[in-house]
C-alpha cells in the first residue's frame, strides 16, 4: 500500500487563449504486487484539483480524478526506480481537460 500527495505549478493555455493553466494538486492511494525480489507494479487512485485563470469568469478551481500505474525495479533494499504513467481529468467549469504524465521516479527508503 502506497500513499502521495503532490503539487505542481502550471504554465499552459487553451488553444483559444481564453484559459491560463496555474496549478493542480491531489493526493493518491494505491496498490501494488511484487513479480520478484526486485520487481513491482503499482496501480493507484486518487483525486485532484486544478487552478485555472480565465479571461471571462476569472479564477477557479474544479476537481477531478486520478489514475495511473506504475513498474518499480528495487535496484538495492534501499534504492528503486520506478516508471509510472497517470491520468488526470477534470470534467467541469473549465471543460473537459485531461493531463496525460509520464515520469521517472527514484526512491531511498530509510
């Protein structure tokens, strides 16, 4: 079981102009099976919220969702890099606005 909380800063706009992207936040909860002693896979969920300025409504925030998997290869008990890919769509005031990421994650467990 695996839980994360992120944040990130946007620098984005519609195709119109209309919308500036500034920022989204959520947390996520997941799953996950180890295949061996050093390999993993992850599945999670969780919610979001992004931070929009637009030129006729102003400032506003819609929630959403978010869903991902993730491939962890535990290079020592310590270290491990992970491959992950999630999906973050919000389905409200701003529209139908869907983030596709893709990241590489490393981690040291103390």
């Amino acid at each position: 079981m695996e839980g994360e909380v992120f944040v990130a800063s946007l620098n984005g706009e519609t195709d119109t102009g209309n919308t500036d992207f500034e920022s989204y936040y959520g947390a996520t909860v997941g799953v996950g099976t180890c295949f061996s002693d050093t390999v993993s896979a992850l599945a999670f969920a969780g919610f979001s919220s992004v931070r929009t300025n637009n030129t006729t409504t102003g400032s506003t925030s819609d929630d959403g969702t978010v869903l991902g998997m993730g491939l962890g290869y535990d290079i020592k008990p310590q270290h491990s890099v992970s491959v992950r890919y999630f999906r973050i769509s919000v389905d409200d005031d701003i529209g139908d606005v869907d983030t596709d990421n893709l990241g590489i994650r490393y981690s040291f467990r103390f």
